[in-house]
C-alpha cells in the first residue's frame, strides 16, 4: 500500500496578501515586504492618554496601519529624505509617512524605522 504523497500539501500555500492603492488600485506592497511589530500598550503609551480616561475602557485594539521596508518607488525615500509623506506613484494620493527615526503605531509600539502605510488608505486584496 502506498503512502500518501506530501508534495501536495507542500504546493498547496495559502494565498498571499497584497496591498493596492484604494485610489488607483496600483500595487503598492505584498505580504512579504510587510515588517511585523509587536503590539504596545495601547491608549496608555500615548502622551497624556488622551483618547481615554478611564484605563479600564482600554482594550487591545488592532492597528491601523502597515509598516513596510522601504521600496524602489518610495521617490521621497529615493531622493533621500528623512521623513515625508508616502505618495502612490500612480495617482500620487497620500498612502502614508515615513520617518528614519521611527514613530509610534496606534497600538503604542515604537516602530524604527517607520515606513507606515494606513490601511484606510488601501485595499487589501489576496493573490
């Protein structure tokens, strides 16, 4: 009796994530050029808590954007810039911001460097 085979569970892959602008629908990053962080501590890393008052209203919540490694078509990053605005190199919509010195996620975590991309701002599409 024959064993069963793994190369079919290994060509099975489930798909990849992309990201495109929501504007122009340009391919802007894929799964792959995505950098995980872990998440902070929420409201409560920001200055003053502001957003609550109450720390026992503060729940995990998940971020509102994606921090990417800088690309080709990043043109601020490109011509050498510190910090700027992240422009579609399609429609140049605003997609987001990047600092070489990092900033701060909405969930609270430091992230450095900081290519950030808001997810209101994109569609998230699977490949």
């Amino acid at each position: 009796m024959a064993e069963p085979s793994n190369s079919e569970s290994e060509t099975t892959t489930k798909p990849q994530r992309i990201y495109r602008c929501k504007k122009c629908r340009r391919l802007i990053a894929s799964e792959d050029n995505v950098l995980p962080h872990e998440p902070g501590k929420g409201e409560s890393s920001f200055k003053w808590h502001k957003r609550s008052s109450d720390p026992s209203e503060e729940k995990q919540r998940d971020c509102t954007s994606v921090f990417v490694e800088p690309m080709k078509w990043m043109q601020a990053v490109q011509d050498g810039h510190v910090e700027d605005k992240i422009l579609c190199m399609g429609c140049n919509a605003r997609l987001g911001y990047f600092n070489w010195a990092g900033m701060q996620c909405s969930c609270g975590a430091w992230v450095n460097p900081a290519f950030q991309l808001h997810k209101s701002r994109l569609d998230e599409c699977y490949m």
